[in-house]
C-alpha cells in the first residue's frame, strides 16, 4: 500500500511537471502565472528567453537594458535571470529598485501564498512592499543610455559596451 501510495504520488509529480513544461513554451508570461505570480513583473514583448525545466532558471534578453515604473522605479539589465518556484523567484540578477534616488539591486521577490495583495522585493537591506495590482500588467519599459548615467549604475553593466541607442520615437518623454 505505502509503494503503490509513493508510485501515485510520483506519477502526479510526473504529469504536473509535463504541464509545467509545455506551459513554458508558450511564454514566459504564462511561467510566472503558472507560479503564482504576476504577469506584469517583466516589461513587455519579451520573446527572447530561456527556461531550464529540471533547475527553473530562467534567463530574459532584453534588446537594450530598460526602467519601468511601477510605485518605484525598476530597471532591468538587458540581460537578467533568475530561478522560479512557486509564489517567488530567487537567486536573481540584472535587476534594479530604486530607493530614495538609489538603485538597489533586487535579490528576490516574493508573494503569500494564499494571496494577501502584497508582493515584496528583496533588496537585501529589507523588503520593499508593493499592491500587487501594480503588477498585473506588462509595462513599458523605456532604453537608457547606460553611458549616459555615470557611477549611480554600477550594478546593470553592458557588458558589450556599446552604447545602447534609445528605441523608435523619442524614447525619453518626460514625465508630466
């Protein structure tokens, strides 16, 4: 009885991840709502990513590094990764908050499960708490020159080099 319980369990496990798997290569959109969490945590448009099915890992390729803006300032890497599990995403980097006009990398962020409307940036001095219905939908996300910012970027590097040209139309409008 306790085998064939384990070899259910197993099979479950089985087709739960079989699920997970052809869920992925749709999007990876559909990855972070499979997970619990909100779309709207990564900018719009992204085609260009990988997943690791046996480890989770994921990697984004942005066409240039990027800032949104949600109740803070977020900035992606044109390169950022991290690991997904249920209601969190860990050990990430190429990602950025800003705090009081400085930029603190973000290690990880998480979701209660059940839900409580909150979600939390770990910017490994605290967690930032934010509504997570800033987050239900993909934004904008706006190219910065990366040359153009001086020391403040030091975390989210191009590692090309290259100076990235803003994207089609101005690109910069200002804030009203």
């Amino acid at each position: 009885m306790d085998h064939h319980h384990h070899h259910h369990l197993h099979l479950v496990a089985t087709i739960f991840s079989f699920f997970f798997i052809t869920s992925q290569s749709s999007s990876i959109y559909d990855a972070l709502s499979s997970n619990g969490l909100p779309i709207g945590l990564l900018p719009k448009g992204i085609t260009n990513y990988t997943i690791d099915p046996s480890t989770n890992r994921f990697e984004v390729h942005l066409n240039s590094s990027c800032d949104t803006k949600f109740e803070t300032s977020v900035r992606f890497d044109w390169n950022f990764a991290g690991v997904l599990s249920y209601g969190k995403i860990s050990n990430l980097s190429g990602i950025a908050a800003q705090d009081l006009f400085l930029w603190f990398p973000v290690k990880a962020i998480h979701v209660d499960v059940p839900t409580s409307g909150i979600i939390y940036f770990d910017v490994g001095v605290v967690f930032k708490q934010f509504a997570l219905s800033s987050f239900e939908i993909p934004k904008d996300c706006t190219a910065f020159d990366v040359d153009g910012l001086g020391s403040e970027v030091v975390v989210l590097k191009d590692r090309s080099g290259r100076i990235q040209q803003p994207g089609e139309g101005d690109g910069q409008k200002a804030d009203a």
